[in-house]
C-alpha cells in the first residue's frame, strides 16, 4: 500500500480524523504495515504490549482465558492498555500498522 493510502486509511480511524495532512503523514511515518498470516497473536495474554495496531484490512479476535471476547475489524485500533487479551488475527491475511 503506497503512503498515500495509509494516510487515508488512517483518517477513517475515528481516533485520527480530526488530524491535520501533517499529523497524518507524521503518525504514517512514525508506524509500519505488516501482513500477518491467520492464527498470528499480535500480544500475549497478560503481557505487556508497547506498540500501537491500527487494523487497516482483515480482522481479530480478542481474547481472554481462551475464550473469544470481541472482534476488530479495519479501522480498529489496539492500544497498549490490552495488556491482559491475546490478539490473535483470524483473518488472512490482515494488514496492520503497528
């Protein structure tokens, strides 16, 4: 995907779409987009994540103790807070930018 589509993408994130083309292009150069086969878990249950992921196509589960809890899908965004879910991506393949 070329910059200029993340940084699109990126402005259809609600948490972005008040940002200016500047913010924008500052936050897509701060990030990468990676492609993740199904079944790949983005974080560990009960571990502390430091990175930010912005599903920008395809989906994942959240879970906990196993168990399926939500879904996100493009446009979504796991913060560093989801320290106690596994992420785990269920579509394939998925694009994210961490």
């Amino acid at each position: 995907m070329s910059r200029p589509d993340t940084i699109a993408n990126l402005k259809a994130v609600p948490l972005f779409q008040n940002c200016s083309a500047r913010q924008l292009r500052r936050i897509a150069n701060l990030g990468r987009e990676s492609t993740f086969e199904a079944g790949r878990n983005l974080c560990e249950e009960g571990k502390f994540s430091k990175e930010f992921f912005v599903i920008l196509e395809g989906h994942a589960e959240v879970r906990r103790g196993g168990r399926k809890r939500g879904t996100l899908g493009s446009g979504d965004y796991q913060p560093p807070a989801f320290a106690h879910s596994a992420i785990e991506i269920v579509a394939s393949p998925a694009r994210i930018t961490p």
